[in-house]
C-alpha cells in the first residue's frame, strides 16, 4: 500500500524533482473556527504504514502519526485563515490563500507541490492537483494528518473556553447537538456568520430585537 501512495512521488524523483511537499486542508465545512492548512515535505521514498486520509484514522492514531510525520519530516509549515477573514473572503478563496501561505512559510522550498484537489493559479513552484490526493499520496496524507490534528486540539483549547458548547465533539461542525447548543448560549465571536445556520440564528435574534423595540416604541402610557 505505501508503494502505492509513493506513486506520485516516484515520477516526481525520476524527474530529479526530490523535494515534494504535500499540502491539505481540513475546516472546510465547520460552523466555527479556522481553516487549517498544512505543507510537508517528506524525505525521499519515504513509508510509514498505515498512513491515510486523516478522516480514516481514529483520533489517537492520527495522534501517534502526527508526532512520526513532525519527527520525521523535512519541513512543515501551518496555513490558517480564521472565521472572520472565511467570512470575508469566502471559503474557498480563504483555503487556497491559506495553503499558499503553508507552501511559503516553509524553511526549505519544494522542488514540487501535491496539492488535495484544489488548484493554486498564483504558485509560482510546479504542482500537480489530485481529487482524493489524501488516499493517494503519501505526502498528501501526512500534510492531511497535520492539519488535522493541529486544528483538533484548536477545538480542544475552545472547549476549555466554552465548555457548555461541546467543541471536543463535533470540532465545530454541523451536529444536531451543536446547532442546539448556538440556539441556546449564543453565537461567539469564532462562529462563521455567513454560514448557515449561523447566518439566520443570527439575523433571527437581530430581527426579534428589532421587534421588541418597535413594540416598546408603540407603546403608550395611559396616566388615570
């Protein structure tokens, strides 16, 4: 199975191109908090057994993976946008400047980028863009697990904050449990406003505060 998620890199090294950095992103679709993007270079026909897509992985071996890749690996470097600049620049444009600021940040520059999926116009570094590239590069898979578990113990500190919200659950995606738990203590500042639900419990509460005024204003005391 490693020769086959090397696949990729061995045309790469045949080519003399022996410095492949695997970039990913995991955040995507939460209602709260960042996208995590990650970079990794790993050394030359590099095997690591049981290394996948990190949503294969359960939690604690996703763990014991991403202290191997950081031991291990050449260089790595994190990318993030924050649900604030999401909100404003929109998901994807917010991924893809955060995985070019991975790919920039790291201390020695790749002679080549697998990208998971998504296209980088702006990188000026030779890359390749592969649907599913976290089942299908070694390289990929590791930046996959990266991302993963940094962004994780991201939710982790916020459930420290927040304890009433479960964010060492659901990590901050869409669970009915979630959603009830916005409904009932509120949106924080980390939440994505445009996404929804976010965006209507919000413009919900708004317009009910609205209401309440409007009725407020109406309303006349009648001195007997």
């Amino acid at each position: 199975m490693e020769e086959d998620l090397l696949k990729y890199e061995h045309e790469l090294y045949k080519e003399g191109q022996l410095l492949v950095a695997g970039v990913d992103e995991v955040g995507r679709g939460p209602l709260f908090g960042p996208v995590v993007t990650a970079a990794v270079i790993l050394p030359k026909d590099y095997k690591l057994e049981g290394l996948t897509d990190s949503k294969k992985l359960s939690p604690k071996k996703r763990d014991v993976f991403y202290e191997v890749i950081k031991r291990d690996a050449i260089s790595i470097s994190i990318g993030i946008r924050s649900a604030k600049e999401i909100d404003k620049l929109n998901i994807y444009q917010a991924t893809k400047e955060a995985m070019m600021d991975a790919i920039e940040n790291l201390e020695i520059k790749p002679d080549h980028v697998l990208i998971d999926a998504m296209k980088l116009e702006n990188l000026k570094i030779p890359s390749t863009s592969i649907i599913k590239g976290d089942a299908k590069s070694l390289s990929i898979a590791a930046a996959s697990v990266i991302a993963k578990v940094t962004r994780d113990r991201m939710m982790d500190e916020e459930a420290l904050k927040y304890p009433e919200y479960g964010f060492e659950h659901h990590k901050g995606y869409p669970t009915k449990s979630h959603i009830e738990a916005v409904k009932k203590y509120g949106v924080l500042e980390g939440y994505r406003k445009t996404f929804e639900p976010i965006k209507s419990i919000i413009n919900g509460s708004e317009l009910n505060e609205r209401s309440k005024k409007r009725r407020k204003a109406k309303t006349k005391t009648i001195k007997i």
